[in-house]
C-alpha cells in the first residue's frame, strides 16, 4: 500500500520479522489474551464461514459490486477501498487487515484492541449493560460491551455506521449486531469468533471465524495514512497522481 510512510513499512516488516520469530512460552490462564496477535490465513481449526444470503434488495447490489470488483482485478485496476482514501476499516473489517497485528490489553472494567494498520483502537467495556441501537451515535467502532463465559470473552457490538466498509463488501443497517467469542485455541492461538446479525438486509446471521497466532514481546509499529499520492477516478478505480515537473 502507497498511503503511509515507506519508511514505516520497512521498519515493520524489519522489527516483525526479528520478533515474529520467537516462540511462545506456554500459558497457563486460560483467559490470558493480553499482548499482540498477527492474523493467520486459514488457521487451524476453524469452521468455514457460513454462507451469505442478503435480502433483496440487497443480494443484487451486492452481487454486482463483488462482480465488479473481481472484474477490475482481473485488469489489475482495482476498484478503490476505504483504506486506499485512507479511511479506517472500522467493525469488523479493522480485525484482519492483510498480516498487520492487533494488540489486546485487558484492563479492570475494560478490554482495549489496537490494530497496528491505521492505528485503529477499540473500548470494550467489561459487565456494562448494552444500550439501545438508537442510543448509540452511528460511528466505524460502534459500542461495545463484553463479558467472560468461562474462558470465552463475548463481545456485543452495535451503533456500526451503514458507511462502514461490511464484510466482504456486504451492506449493512443502522440494526447490525456484531457478537465475537474471543478463545484461546492453544497458548498461542487466538480465535474471535463473528457472528453478523442484521434482520434488514440478511436473511440469517452470518458466521466467519478470524485465527491469531501470538506474537511474544512484539512491539506496536506506527502507522501513519498519508494519501497524497492516489485518487479515485469517475469509476472509482484508485489512480496515481503525476507529479508535475
């Protein structure tokens, strides 16, 4: 990606691979999640997602945006994403975002989650009741309240922006509910289970499980979006200035 700092990247890939490398020392506490967490494609374990079925008519429209958007990368065009305008990801894209790690820090009352692309940062707030839908002013985070079930942390997710980029490009209502179950596979697998429930636009909630391998004193890299080198074009295809002589 163009939009940040080369210099940061380099030093990214640099620091991950000197750390990345190192193994994890076994934990004993089951609810031990703290510390940082590069996505895994395809873990170990993890059920297949289930399939998607939007409500017409939504189906159509999004059937034709992924069409178009295969289409494009066949042409090596691709269609413009939020974060190629550098716009953040929000919930749940903001989870998996290509290999970049996503920090956990449990604190009392509260669970903390920084993703390192675009600095991105979640509150989860521990044994809080959930608002409303309609109390919550629409944003790319939402609100969101967790609880321990045993050795699984579930998350309730509302208040996600309509404009927030959906998962796998899939619309979304004011009325989205996102549930993770967040649970330790092993001492160094972390697995957030999602679950999308929106009566407007799905037919059935859908479920997808997101894998982490951990990444033992692993150290946060800045991420900075400095897009001053792309647009997007009338069909909305991301192009790259020409600098004038």
């Amino acid at each position: 990606m163009r939009y940040f700092f080369a210099t940061v990247a380099l030093v990214a890939l640099a620091h991950a691979g000197v750390v990345r490398g190192q193994s994890a020392q076994p934990v004993s506490d089951p609810r031990n999640i703290t510390g940082a967490w590069e996505p895994m494609r395809g873990g170990p374990g993890a059920p297949p997602p289930t399939p998607i079925t939007p409500k017409a008519p939504y189906a159509a429209a999004w059937q034709a945006r992924r069409a178009a958007q295969d289409e494009a990368t066949k042409k090596g065009e691709p269609l413009a994403t939020l974060g190629s305008q550098c716009v953040p990801y929000g919930m749940p894209t903001m989870m998996s975002v290509a290999n970049y790690p996503v920090e956990i820090l449990p604190t009392p009352g509260q669970v903390t989650i920084v993703t390192e692309a675009f600095s991105e940062v979640r509150r989860v707030y521990l044994d809080r009741p959930q608002m409303t839908v309609e109390a919550v002013p629409p944003g790319y985070y939402g609100r969101s309240v967790g609880r321990w079930e045993g050795d699984t942390l579930v998350v309730d997710t509302i208040g996600i922006a309509p404009t927030v980029a959906g998962y796998q490009s899939l619309p979304h209502s004011p009325q989205l509910r996102i549930t993770e179950r967040f649970k330790l596979a092993s001492a160094d697998v972390l697995q957030d289970q999602i679950t999308l429930d929106d009566p407007v636009v799905l037919e059935k909630p859908v479920t997808y499980t997101l894998t982490y391998r951990r990444l033992p004193k692993y150290e946060m890299v800045e991420f900075v979006c400095d897009n001053n080198r792309e647009f997007v074009d009338e069909k909305g295809v991301v192009r790259m200035k020409v600098r004038e002589k």
